[in-house]
C-alpha cells in the first residue's frame, strides 16, 4: 500500500473527487509529476520560508502560524506561497 493511501480513508466520495480535481489544477498549474514531487515541493519552499523567518528572529510559534496562514491561502486562491516575506 502506498504511504498516502490512507489519508483518503473515511473521505466521502464527494471529497475525493472535489481532492482530485485540486489536484488536477495544481497539476496543470505547476508541472507536478506525481504525489511525491507535489510533496517534495510543498516541503521545500516550506522549509526556505522557515529558515528565512528564523533569521529573522521569529520564533517557532510564529513560523508556525504564518506557514500555515500562508499556505491556506495559497490553497484558497490557487497562489503560490510568497517568497518574500511580509508580501501575499
């Protein structure tokens, strides 16, 4: 079984197919080869933005809280996390 197969476990069907066409878009958009390379991308400007933020002296909570603010908003409005902190 592959490691990501049981993320969908207890998703309606409906969830699944609205998943799929995300990631469908996501696909398009951005050249993703497959689940590993989305992953792998996902992981890495993640990890940029982390490091670039605790340079400048936030701290893990806060790294925190604008990851996961940034990337919710990148997932609403099909944008790309900002390189550049403090920009949308």
């Amino acid at each position: 079984m592959m490691q990501y197969e049981k993320l969908l476990v207890g998703e309606s069907e409906e969830r699944i197919v609205y998943l799929a066409r995300i990631g469908a878009i996501f696909e398009r958009l951005y050249g993703i080869k497959d689940l590993h390379d989305a992953v792998y991308r996902a992981s890495t400007g993640a990890g940029f933005a982390a490091r670039r933020l605790a340079e400048l002296g936030y701290s893990e909570e806060q790294v925190e809280k604008l990851l996961r603010e940034r990337l919710l908003t990148a997932l609403i409005t099909g944008r790309s996390l900002p390189t550049t902190i403090g920009t949308s």
